[in-house]
C-alpha cells in the first residue's frame, strides 16, 4: 500500500482549510433559497419568473423589523402603515424613494425556532389567500428576508412582490443597499449574521481539518 508523504499530505489538508474559510465569505444566503424556490412554483404553474431586487429585499427586512419581535402579532391586525416605505424602510435600506414601486403582494411568517428555506415556504403559504399572492400575474419582482431576534428566536420570515420595472425600481444609493443587519435579504449575496443558525458552518469545517492537519506532523 502506498504511503502518501507527509508533505503532501499537509500540503493537501492545507488546500482544504483554505477552501473551507473561502466558504465562510460565499455561504448561501437562506433569503435567496427562498426566493429561488418562490420562482420554482410560480413557473411550475405556468405563472413568470420573478426578478430579484435587492432594493425591495432590504425593504423586507425592514418590515420585520416593525414588528420589533412580536411574534403573536403576525397574521393579526397589525402591520406597518404604507407610509413607513417611505419614511422609514427606503432611507434606512438606502434605497431612493423616487424609485418605489407598489407593493402587489406580502407574506409573513414566524416562529421560535429557526425554519429553514423549504420550511418557511410552507409557512408562508398556508392557505388559499397566500397561494394566490404567490401566483398573482400582477408581480414582476420579488425581495426576500430572514432574521431573528437579539440573537434568538422568534424569527422572521418575510416576502414583499411588486410591480415595479427590474433594474430600475427601489434602486439603491450607490448599488449597495445599507448594512441591515442582524438578518439577511435577497438579491445582494448579503451574508446572514449569528442571529440566523444555518447548521455546520464553515469555521467548523475549519476546525476538524486544523486537528487533521495538527496529526499529519504525529504520524
């Protein structure tokens, strides 16, 4: 049986823990999860393909962050009034208030513990009234959100649609849309903060391969 030279081996296990602390920079955002498998029913009913605007994501984030944790309020009679889009959500999310569009369509959701995507689609979409919101022909862009609350449940999770004109509604100061966090929103790669548990991350990864490496030198 051939014997792999410790060098190579180092070299090899090397290679792997920078791969995985370049994952901890690329991990997948949940909100763009969500919004991809938004886009896989809504085109499996025939209905369009929804742009991803990071602009009207942020905004999302935002919407939750009006209910300020209150769990029980969601699915009640309490939600931000329409004049928070303007004065609160856009210059919080730097998003030029010229550029809003109307919101078509919105789905919210909450629990203690933390939902993943597949999860909270099925939140979401609980009934007759929000399959209909999914599938409505009025929509032309969609944003996405996640968080939680003081590093903790309960989390949120948040979809707003429009009809606003792609690339050219809730456009963002500067292309980039202001830091939001805890949470995360889609359209932006924007990474989720500690205040959402997406399983093993990558320093874990990291950890085991620092142990395997640290025993390639004992042998």
């Amino acid at each position: 049986m051939a014997v792999v030279p410790q060098p190579l081996l180092a070299s090899a296990l090397l290679a792997l823990l920078l791969a995985a602390a370049s994952a901890a920079d690329t991990k997948n955002n949940p909100a763009d999860e969500l919004v991809s498998l938004i886009n896989a029913n809504r085109t499996a009913s025939k209905a369009s393909n929804l742009a991803d605007n990071q602009g009207l994501g942020c905004i999302a984030l935002q919407y939750i962050k009006a209910y300020e944790g209150q769990c029980d309020q969601v699915g009640g009679n309490k939600k931000p009034v329409d004049s928070s889009f303007i004065d609160t959500f856009a210059p919080n999310c730097g998003v030029q208030t010229a550029s809003l569009a109307k919101i078509t369509g919105r789905l919210l959701a909450c629990q203690p513990t933390y939902p993943p995507p597949a999860q909270a689609f099925d939140m979401l979409i609980a009934d007759e009234r929000s399959l209909q919101v999914l599938h409505s022909k009025n929509h032309t862009e969609v944003g996405a959100a996640v968080t939680g609350t003081s590093g903790g449940g309960p989390y949120f999770w948040c979809v707003l649609f429009s009809n606003g004109k792609p690339n050219s509604s809730f456009t963002v100061e500067g292309g980039v849309p202001k830091t939001a966090h805890p949470g995360c929103f889609s359209g932006n790669n924007d990474e989720c903060s500690g205040a959402i548990s997406t399983g093993v991350t990558a320093w874990t990864l990291v950890s085991a391969i620092l142990f395997a490496l640290a025993g390639a030198f004992t042998l």
